[in-house]
C-alpha cells in the first residue's frame, strides 16, 4: 500500500458525558475514497472536526503527509492541504460568489497578503473555475450575493471551492443532503476527478446506494467507536453494522 | 468572465467629482472650505472603520484615541524635534501603527460588544493621558503654532491649497482600500467577519489576520490626526475623546460600512449636517439620534446600501428586459 496521506491513531472526544469519538484510528491512501457512515449523532462531523482542527483530540495523534499535526492549529492545516465541506454549507454570506471561490484560489497560492496586494499572479483561477463548472453544470453571475444560491448548489459550490484549493486530502460532510439525483451525480464527477489528481477523500453520506458504489473503504461508526472498517461488500455482512443500523432483535 | 472595465457608475462618479472640485476652487470660501478640509480628513479615519468594521466585523470605538496619539506625535516632532512635517506625518502613522498592533493583539481576542467595549475603554485611558500629559500634549492648552505641511519648498498655506492636498492623499487612501477589498487580505478580513471557523479551515490565520485589520484602522486614524494638526495649526485632546469616536462611528454606519463610497458620504453629511443645523441649537445631538435610530431600523447597511439596492433593482429590470427581447 502506498504511504497513507493521513493517519488517525486513536484519536477522541468527549463533550460532557457524551463519547463523540472514542479511541478512533485509520488511515486515508492518495487517491482512495473512504466513506464515513453511522446513525445519526453517531460522531461523523465530530471526526471531521477533529481531524481538521476545529476540535483538539484529548488522546491519540493525526498525520498528514507524515507530519504530526495533533497541536496545529486548524488554519495550517488547512495549508498543508486538508481541504473540507461542511453538513450546511459554510460561506461569507455578505460577499459574492467569486470572492467566496477565490479564496480556495488564495489557499492554494498562499502567496500572502502583501503579494497578493501587488498584484503577484497566482494559478488561473479562471480556467479551473471553468473546467469545475463544467462538470457541474449550472453557471451563475458570479458577481451576485452568496445568499441567492439555491441550496444544492451551494453544496456543490462548496466541494469546487474546496477543489480550487489544490488539497491533497477533502473531507466532505453530507454531500447529498439536498442535492436531487443529477446533481448528485455530478457531485460524484467532481469528487472522482479530486481522486485522479491523487487527492485523498473522505466522505460522509446516509445514502446508502451512493456509499456502496461510489466508496473504496467503508468506516462504520456507531456512538463515536468504530465498529467496522473495511471495503463496502465486507462491512455489508458485518454484524455489528447490521446491529447498529437495524437496532437489535 | 472578470474582465477590467471602467463601469460608467464609475465614470459618472469620478466625473462628478470632478466637477465639485473645480466648482470648490472657483467659489468655496474659507468658511466652507474649513469643513469640506475636515470632512475629508475624517474620511480618511472613516477607511479605517471601514476596513475594521464593515471588511472585518469589529466594532471600532477607539479611533479617537489612535487619532489623538498620531495628532500628537506628528506635532511633537514637528515643532519640538524640527522635523519636515511631511516626515513627522509619515513616523507618527507607523509609530501609532506600532502601538496599534500592540493593543490590537490584546483587543481583537475579543469578540462582540466586548471588543467594542474594551475599545472605548482604550478611548477613556487614552484621553484622560492626553489630557493630562503636559509635556506631551500641553495639557488643557493643547499644542499651538504647529508648522503647516511643506512639500519640495512649496508651503501649503492657503486652505484651498490644503484641500487640493487633502483630496490627493484621501484619494489615495480610498484606493489603497479599495486595493485591499479586492485582494487576499480583503477576502481573509470578510472570511473572519462572515465565517472564522470556515475562514481558519480556508488557510485564514484569523488572530493574525485581526490585528492586521485593527493595525490599518490605527494608522488611518493616526493620519487623519496628524493632519489635522498641521492643517490647524493646534490640538488639544478634547478632540479626542469618545465623543468624537462615537461621531466617526455613526458617520461610518449611517454612510455604509462597507464601502469607501459609502464612508465618504457618511464623513460629508455628518460634517455638514451640525453646521446646517446650527440653528437648531441643543437639539442637534437629539436629531442626530433620532437620525441613528432611524438608519439602522430602515438602511441598516447605510445611505450606500440604499444606494445599491437602487443600483441592483435597476440591473434587475435590465436583465429581465434583455430576457424578454431573447424570446
Ligand atoms: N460542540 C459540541 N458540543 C457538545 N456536543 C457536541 C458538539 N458537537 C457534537 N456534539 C455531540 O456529539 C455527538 C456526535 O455529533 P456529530 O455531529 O458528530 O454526529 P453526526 O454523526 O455527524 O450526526 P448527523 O448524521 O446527524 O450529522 C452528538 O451527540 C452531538 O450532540
Ligand atoms: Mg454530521
């Protein structure tokens, strides 16, 4: 196996007396799409939250590329390449849309603030813009208010800013939450494109029939623990899924 | 799909501007002169609420005290050190820029009403040291007979004079602001305002990136302090109490927050509007909070907003128009 672009070593929270990760570990190829399912409330976001900074683990550690981020503050890593979406859509509701997409650009110039100020020319974000709309099929005047954007698209929106930002790992919070079956499919495009550039995909979905095709591995997590890690036939017959998902008999 | 063209709102703008320039020099008096000077010279502060308030979301109510501090510091050099004014502008807006970024990293952990508290408790300290500092500041006397600004051998003198300067460095400045809205440091500020969990995971060192806002909105107060120093020819520091932080606050909320047009009209009105209403007396301060009150309820985003949904509605029926000519 190729050397993993992140790793999980037993990594967990507890807020009160609620468990939302307990002691998780795993481990995200360049190119590979996990997917990451589990009842409601069973700590999906919270993983997410916690691998990309906005929580602190209180035990256990996270690598990317090799680098032990378990202190980094979440902006950094972000720079390293972690690029995320959010379960609602988070964008700066007051700007356009081209600022909101053109700071997944600034992201992945990180030319900074002085150069960018004189004018230093960073990658053509029109051309990739372009090429990422393509693939998801609707165009707007980008010069108009976040906020008049249909909710779907807002969530695609959020996978091509998070796209412009060159990421070598994409954690995706829910993406077809809201999305009908088209757009869902061209969600998928854009995400399988993110692979062939070797970027690392973590996903997590309800619906099952996206997650069973579209995913290489599976992560089942149930109450924060993970219950079955494996390819989609395997944590198909896994019992404990089975269980957590059916209730028990 | 973004290419540069001078928008004709832009060049109907700047024309206009044009035009109340030339009709100033030809039939302004020094009485109207003296306000227009000021309400640029506030202006040029009003950026800097601009960029802290509107561009970043923190609600500024020490500009005044970072006024005062530029104010005083460019005339001490000037007239006790002898420095070229142009100079003693200069250190005196990086010199308070220092003692911005210094208070800004302990102000800008906050959030909310806290920041804005704390800022004006920043004002009250900073007044009270003016105030009293004689050999800073010349205590309740202020500081007089502070040397006009000089540039190349030509003494600016005449208040007309003052006010072809005055629009030359405003101008400036409502660009260089305009420069930061449209590159990283203005997406990074609007990221914080808008979303800071979404700005830190967009690679947005969001402390970093407050103090830098709150550093800007130092400086801008710190310039237009000098200047009115040296275009007065005195200060003194009841100029700079919250009084006068509160003003510029208003004056930036009533024009548009967000906006260097929007700060423009909001200094121009609010320093028109006292000597307009002079008649009026005591109940000038009542009007104007009755004005406030009024603004945020109908105009929350200011006379540019207003401006701007006219402005949008306007492109709108365009649109629909052209929609109508397709089919
Ligand atoms: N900031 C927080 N403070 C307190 N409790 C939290 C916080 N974040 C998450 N939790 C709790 O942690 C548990 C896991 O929440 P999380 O949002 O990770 O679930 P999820 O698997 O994403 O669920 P869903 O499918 O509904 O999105 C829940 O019980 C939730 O209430
Ligand atoms: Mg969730």
């Amino acid at each position: 196996m190729t050397k993993p672009i992140l790793k999980a070593d037993g990594i967990s929270i507890a807020f009160g007396g609620v468990v939302a990760a307990d002691n998780v570990s795993f481990e995200l190829a360049p190119g590979e799409i996990k997917g990451l399912i589990g009842p409601n409330g069973a700590g999906k976001t919270t993983l997410l939250n916690l691998i990309s900074g906005i929580y602190n683990t209180s035990s256990g550690s996270i690598h990317i590329d090799g680098v032990d981020v378990t202190k980094v503050p979440a902006y950094k890593r972000a720079r390293m390449g972690l690029a995320r979406t959010f379960q609602t859509p988070r964008f700066l509701h007051r700007s356009s849309i081209i600022n909101n997409l053109l700071l997944g650009t600034d992201l992945a110039d990180q030319m900074g603030y002085i150069n960018s100020f004189f004018g230093k020319k960073g990658s053509n974000f029109n051309d990739e813009l372009e090429e990422l709309m393509e693939i998801a099929g609707f165009t707007f005047d980008w010069n108009d208010s976040i906020s008049t954007m249909p909710f779907g698209q807002q969530k695609i929106l959020e996978i091509i800013r998070a796209m412009l930002e060159h990421p070598k790992i994409m954690l995706v919070d829910e993406p077809a939450a809201g999305l009908n079956d088209i757009e869902l499919q061209r969600a998928m495009k854009l995400m399988e494109l993110a692979t062939e550039r070797g970027c690392g995909i973590i996903v997590i979905e309800h619906r099952m029939d996206m997650v069973m095709n579209f995913c290489h591995n599976i992560i089942v997590l149930n109450f924060g623990k993970v219950i079955a890690n494996g390819t989609p036939e395997e944590v198909q017959c896994n019992e404990a899924v089975i269980e957590a998902y059916l209730g028990r008999e | 799909m973004m290419k540069k063209r001078l928008s004709p709102a832009v060049i109907a703008i700047s024309g206009l501007f044009a035009l109340l320039m030339l009709g100033i020099s030809i039939w302004a008096n020094d009485y109207l002169l003296t306000i227009i000077n000021m309400s640029l010279i506030y202006f040029i502060g009003a950026l800097g609420i601009s960029v802290l308030m509107g561009m970043t979301g923190y609600m500024m109510l020490g500009s005044a005290s970072f006024m005062g501090i530029g104010g005083f510091i460019s005339a001490n050099f000037a007239v006790k050190l002898g420095m070229p004014v142009w100079l003693s502008i200069i250190l005196a807006t990086i010199a308070t820029g220092i003692i911005g970024a210094i208070i800004g990293s302990a102000l800008v952990k906050l959030n909310g009403a806290f920041f804005a508290f704390a800022s004006l408790g920043f004002t009250q300290i900073v007044s009270t040291f003016l105030t009293n500092y004689v050999p800073f500041t010349g205590g309740a006397d202020g500081m007089q007979k502070i040397p006009t600004l000089s540039l190349g051998g030509f003494k600016v003198t005449s208040l007309l004079q003052w006010f072809f300067v005055l629009c030359i460095i405003a101008f400036g400045c409502g660009l260089l602001v305009e420069r930061i809205r449209k590159t990283q440091l203005g997406r990074s500020l609007e990221s914080i305002r808008d979303n800071s969990v979404a700005a830190e995971t967009l690679g947005v060192n969001t402390y970093l990136t407050k103090i830098y806002a709150f550093t800007i909105a130092t400086m801008f107060a710190a310039l237009s302090g000098a200047l009115i120093a040296h275009h007065n020819s005195v200060i003194s520091a009841s100029l700079f109490s919250s009084v006068t932080s509160f003003r510029w606050f208003m004056m930036v909320m009533c024009g548009g927050v967000n906006s260097t047009l929007g700060a423009f009209i909001g200094t121009v009105v609010f320093t028109f509007l006292p000597e307009v209403l002079r008649f009026t007396k005591l109940f000038i301060n009542m009007l104007f909070g009755v004005a406030i009150i009024l603004t945020m309820i109908y105009m929350p985003d200011g006379l540019m907003g207003v401006l701007q949904s006219i402005a949008a509605r306007i492109k709108n029926k365009k649109k629909e128009r052209k929609e109508k000519q397709a089919k």
